[in-house]
C-alpha cells in the first residue's frame, strides 16, 4: 500500500467517505444537504488528486506558515539523524541513464494495468453514453409552444443564461439531462396533456441540476470508479453522490413550500419511478426518477418530510476533522528516494543503506 500512490488516493477516499457513512445518522439530522453533497465532493477529491506525492512540499508550506507551531512539535534537538534507504525501493539517476529498482518496477507495472484497465471501462461507458443520446435525439421532437414557454418562463425565474435545449423522445420515460457544455433536456412524449404544476415541478428539478453543475460532479464519479475499479468503496461513494444530489435538488425546488405542494412532490416522484424504464441504462445522464431501488425513493420522501434544524458551526468543524483525518492517511504514502549520479549501488542486493546526518 505505501508503495503505490494509487492505493493510497483509494485509502484516502475509503477514510473519508467511512467517515461521512459513520456520521450520516447524526447529519441527517442536524447537517444540510448541501453540506453531505460538499463531503462527497471532498472524497472524490481525495479519490483523485494524489496529495500524497507532494507531502514534503505541504509539510514545508505548513512550517513556514506556522513556524512557532512546528518549533513545539519538532522542540526535541537530536543530534544525529539515522537514515534507511531501502535499496529494493529507490531510482538511481545519472546524465545517461535511469536505474529503477525491483519495488519502483513492480509499482509501475502495476499502475500501468491499472490505467489499461481503467481506459477500457471508460471507453466502453463513453460508448454507451453515445448511443443513448443518439438513440434520443434521433426520435425527438419539438415540444409544444406552450411548454416552450413555461420552459423559459422557469429558465428566466431561476437567473439561468446558459442556452439548454429541450427535447421530447420516445426513448425517455422520465424527464432527465444529458451534456455538460451543451445542455439537453430530455422529456417524455407525453400520451396526454400534463398537469402544469408537475411539469414546472420537473423543469425545475433538471434545472437545478444543470445550475449546480451535478452532470459533471457524476462524470467525475464515473472516472473515479473507471481509475479504482479494484475499490468496492468507490461503487458505493458513487451512488450515494447520484442520491444526494437527486435530494438536494428536491429540498430547492420545495424550499418554502406548504405540506400539500411536498405531498404532490413526492406523488410525482413515485409516478416517474413506476414508468422509469431508463435508469441504470445510462450513467452519463442525471434524471428525476435516476434510479429503480424503492429505498432510493423512500430516501427522497423521507428528507422532504424532515424538519430541518440545521447548524452552521458542527458542519464547518466536522468538514475540517473530516479533511485532517483523510489527509493523515496520504502521508502513508513512501515515495521512492532518489540518488543522483551512479556510484555502484548494486539494486539486486537485498541489503539497506544506512546513513548518518549531523543535525
């Protein structure tokens, strides 16, 4: 595991996202959505960024922009600093050549099948995401004038400028969004005339959901899963993003509504999920009724139903614990050691080099 920095960013996102599971009971309750949707951003982050590789440049920038702080914690005065270099896991360079030992070789093959692997899942979603949206967009028509109208009457309410272009397909059995530069919005063809309130209802939801930009935050996702697909954590985190992000678009377009308006919300929300025939087929699009698991739905109804008590200060502070903890797990991470210039060091020897510095 300290051996190969992929590992480690899985590590670092298990302990992040076991932390946000551990504490969900208790956030549920007294944190915000939008507080549990920025968490799940966070592990994604440490899923991807390998912080772990640039751990000595952070413990320089944290000593020098807290420089009392690092005198007490490194107060003890050592005279003499011993030193192992591991002669399996180091890379001797020179003007003219490179030598890798065992370790660092097998590290790197490693890594590379990961990549391979994870190139070919990619391609095959991207191959699947394009077929659905051809599929889409090949049997689509025009909606209604007065449809198009509600449409940009809600576009103009919610400040949007960005031009989204709506459809309806045969294809689509619930309202859902697809593109992140070219937004699509996707509607049913309807076998009778809706209810306008339904229909603003999930206009306003697939909105939401281009405003908060979470069409990417799910391709994200989806490369998380592609780059770690040996970690069963990442399915998890992934699906749990795709909820979230379908219940905080619930709690604004309901903000400030009365019972009975939560009441139709939900019922629409049951009806879309009954007739829902799309979702699981496409994971590049993000949708009303994104899902066919009853607990997923029971999920939604039961935070619109909620009394909200939410606090500003546990969540900031639980953010920062939550950060600290996953950025303690980089450090876990050995990076292998560098020599410059050849002296023959022979890396098929299983011994250690030993070094003494003065301090």
């Amino acid at each position: 595991m300290r051996h190969n920095f992929l590992f480690n960013m899985s590590l670092s996102g298990n302990m992040v996202f076991i932390l946000y599971i551990l504490t969900y009971p208790l956030a549920k309750k007294i944190f915000s959505l939008e507080w549990r949707y920025r968490i799940l951003k966070i592990v994604i982050v440490f899923y991807l960024i390998p912080i772990s590789l640039c751990k000595y440049s952070i413990l320089n920038v944290f000593r020098r922009c807290f420089p009392l702080l690092w005198e007490k914690i490194s107060h003890i005065k050592i005279s003499h600093i011993i030193v192992t270099m591991d002669s399996n896991y180091i890379i001797i360079k020179n003007q003219d050549f490179m030598k890798l030992s065992s370790r660092v070789r097998y590290m790197l093959i490693v890594i590379l099948m990961i990549v391979m692997v994870a190139f070919v899942i990619m391609r095959k979603r991207i191959i699947q995401y394009r077929k659905w949206r051809k599929a889409c967009i090949s049997s689509s028509e025009k909606p209604t004038n007065s449809e198009q109208q509600i449409f940009s009457k809600i576009k103009k309410e919610m400040g949007i400028k960005k031009k989204i272009e709506l459809i309806c397909s045969e294809y689509c059995s619930s309202p859902m969004t697809s593109g992140i530069l070219s937004s699509i919005l996707i509607l049913p063809k309807w076998s009778k005339e809706i209810d306008e309130n339904k229909y603003e209802y999930m206009l306003r939801h697939e909105l939401v959901h281009i405003q908060h930009h979470d069409l990417f935050i799910k391709y994200i996702g989806l490369f998380v899963m592609a780059v770690h697909w040996y970690n069963p954590f990442v399915y998890l985190m992934f699906h749990e993003i795709s909820v979230i992000s379908e219940m905080y678009c619930d709690s604004i377009v309901i903000g400030g509504k009365g019972k009975e308006e939560r009441r139709k919300y939900g019922e629409l929300i049951l009806n879309l999920a009954v007739q829902n025939e799309f979702a699981n087929k496409g994971q590049f699009f993000i949708g009303m009724a994104d899902s066919r698991s009853k607990w997923v739905y029971k999920r939604r109804i039961l935070e619109m139903k909620r009394a909200k008590k939410y606090r500003a200060i546990l969540p900031a502070i639980m953010t920062v614990v939550i950060c600290m903890i996953g950025g303690i797990t980089t450090f876990a991470y050995d990076s292998p050691q560098t020599i410059y210039n050849d002296i023959g060091y022979d890396l098929e020897t299983d011994n250690d080099f030993v070094f003494v510095i003065d301090t």
